[in-house]
C-alpha cells in the first residue's frame, strides 16, 4: 500500500542533527532501524527485564523480545492504514533502549536516588534515557556521539516529558523534538506523527497480551482468575467455542490470538475512521490535531479493566513485589558504591565523571554519569556487580 498524505514521507524528512549524505539504496527511517539493530543499547535488551527477572526463567519476555512483538504489531497496523512502515519499526524497535535493569523497578530505583542526591535534579525516566541513548551515548561513529537518527524516529522516542525537562533539550536543540512539550500545557500538547502514536499504542497492546502469557507461565496467574477480565473472558469462550476440547497451554495461546488479533482490528478500524473523518493533508496537520490512533471507546475501556487487573493481580503480586524490593535496593546500593568511589566504574565512566571526557555529552554531572553507567546495566551484570561489589 502507498503512503497516505498525512504519513511520514523520509524523502520529506526533518533531517539529522549532523548532516549525512543519504545512502543510495535505503531511506533514512531505513538507516534509522538498521542502526538501532545494530547498536550496543539494543543487544543489551535480551537480558532486561520486561516483568520477571532475567535469571526467573528462559521463556519470559525480555526489553529484546517485547520491542520485536511491538514492532511486528505495529508494522501490520501502519500497512493497512497506509503509513511509514519503517518509521513506525524504527521508534517500536528504539523504544525502550533507555530501560534500566530490573524494569520499573530499576527506574524508580534510580530516579529516588538522582532526587534524593540533587533535589533540582530531573530524576530518572526511560523515554527520556532512550533520546539520551541515541543522542549520546551510544559510541560507534567518528563524526558524532550516539546514532544521530532522524527527527521523526527521535520524535517517536520522546513519548512524554515535562515541560522542565523539555526546557533542557531545547536549549540544545532549539525548535527540536521537545518542542511540543513546551508550546502548549499536560493533555493539550501538541501530538508527534502518526507513526509515532501508532508505536505507542501498539506498545500497549503487546505488554497487556503478552503480560498474561508470562503471568500465567509463571503460576501467578491462572485461567480460571483471568476470566474475572470481560476482554479475556470473552475471547476465551471464543476460542472454546470454535474448539471445545481446548485446555491449559493452547486455550491460553488461542485466546491471546484471537485477543490480539481483535485488538489489531480495532485499532485499523478506529483510526481509519479518525481519518477519514480528520482528513489531514500532511504530518504537520496530524501534529496540530488531537490524536489521531486509538482503540474505539469500547475497547479502550476494556482494555484499561485488563490493565487494572494486571496491576493488582500480577505486578502487585508478593512475589514480584518482593523481588523488585530487593532489586530497588541492588540499584540503590551501586549508585551510592560508584559515586563515593568512581574507581569501581570503567575507566570511560570514571573519566566523564571526573570530567575529563572531550566529547561534551550533555548534563555530564557526576550523578548522571553514575546512572547512565547502571542504566546500561542488563540484569544480571547488575547482580553481578552488585555480588562483586558487597563481597
């Protein structure tokens, strides 16, 4: 399918912060996507948390898995509406580079002990550590720090961020990615494009689906709880329906087919009408309208009764809460042993922390570097260093 008007044309790119002739045989978002692939931040995903430990078991979902399942999802939902299929791969595969070890567990971590070193300090969140992995601090090419990706791709990154934090990307990049966050207030922000909403949403619908899988495998969740979900509920008798001798393992992976696949309609279906009816004539048009990817208000609203039920019944379970505690105090104790002694990290680290770096990375404070070392981190280094460290 051809790209629509209001899609994302990379000959009609934003460009790249540092200039860079165009490749004969790929487009930019092309370009964008392989380096993700290939950059150090994306091989680490493979040993990152998405809800269980890494060391909990083998067929869990990492960052690596979960950003594959998002980009698959998102690329079937972008042909049929007609939109930049590379684009939207670029900013699903990039999405969570900036998670630390240990998930939301890890950031929350991290960002209590940035405030509680520095009471001005912008904290720690994810989205904002993904722009500063691509931006930064990735180290791969000779003429610039990070993969120096296009606008849109970065635009996508940028999910959310506060004004304040937005203040100080643009001060280094005025008129920039960050821009929008600036300009208007919270829930009247100007949207990114259409790609990028698209990525968003099918981030969403991957972790909810594939969160159930996980919780289930793990025997924190059953079946028989699950039904208490009308959305689970109802694509469960669906596939009972149609195979009345279904159980366990297969009723599970059946349902979350047919849950998955239902969610993927609704989404072509809500959005394309959000078109039609919107009509607009380029990008810049989507990014003065409201958002323009959604589920239709009946799915939305079963979709956040899974979300809660999610909440309360897998990500507060006792296990996984006291599992995070203890990874919330490994993430605690390495950035206090690495800022009273510097020594113990690489010697890369140690230089920027002494400030002795020449490649002028931005907000190079020593407590920002300490945490841009953890972040890094996959989960089992972590635990490594944090063993190696208390030894």
């Amino acid at each position: 399918m051809s790209l629509q008007a209001y899609a994302c044309d990379a000959a009609n790119s934003r460009g790249r912060r540092i200039a860079e002739v165009a490749a004969p045989t790929r487009s930019d978002f092309q370009r964008d996507k392989d380096r993700i692939v290939h950059s150090t931040a994306f091989r680490r995903l493979v040993y990152k948390t998405q809800v269980f430990l890494n060391h909990e078991g083998d067929l869990f979902r990492t960052r690596l898995t979960h950003s594959l399942e998002v980009a698959q999802l998102g690329r079937s939902i972008a042909r049929t509406l007609g939109l930049n299929e590379d684009l939207v791969e670029a900013v699903a595969l990039a999405h969570d580079l900036g998670h630390t070890p240990f998930g939301h567990a890890g950031q929350d971590a991290l960002n209590a002990c940035l405030k509680a070193h520095s009471p001005d300090s912008s904290g720690f969140e994810h989205n904002l550590q993904s722009l500063r992995v691509v931006d930064s601090l990735e180290e791969r090419y000779p003429l610039f720090d990070g993969l120096n990706l296009s606008y849109e791709t970065r635009e996508g990154i940028l999910k959310h961020c506060s004004a304040r934090n937005a203040r100080h990307i643009e001060a280094r990049e005025p008129g920039g990615v960050a821009r929008r966050f600036i300009d208007s207030g919270p829930g009247r922000w100007q949207q990114p494009c259409l790609e990028a909403q698209l990525a968003n949403l099918a981030d969403e619908i991957a972790y909810n689906a594939h969160d159930i899988d996980d919780g289930v495998r793990s025997g924190l969740l059953t079946l028989d709880q699950l039904q208490e979900v009308p959305l689970f509920h109802h694509f469960c008798q669906q596939a009972l329906s149609s195979h009345p001798t279904l159980k366990g393992r297969r009723l599970l992976f059946e349902t979350i087919r047919l849950m998955l696949s239902a969610q993927v309609y609704d989404v072509m279906q809500a959005s394309g009408q959000a078109l039609a009816l919107a009509a607009p004539s380029s990008v810049e048009a989507v990014r003065q309208h409201g958002p323009l990817i959604s589920f239709t208000s009946d799915m939305a609203l079963q979709s956040a009764e899974l979300k809660r039920f999610l909440f309360r019944n897998l990500y507060r379970h006792p296990q996984v809460v006291q599992t995070t505690e203890a990874a919330q105090v490994m993430v605690r104790e390495l950035f206090a042993v690495y800022m009273s002694d510097p020594a113990q990290m690489p010697q890369a680290h140690i230089d920027r922390f002494d400030g002795m770096d020449n490649s002028f990375k931005p907000d190079a404070k020593p407590e920002r570097v300490v945490a841009d070392y953890i972040a890094g981190m996959t989960d089992r280094f972590a635990t490594r260093e944090h063993a190696r460290l208390k030894s």
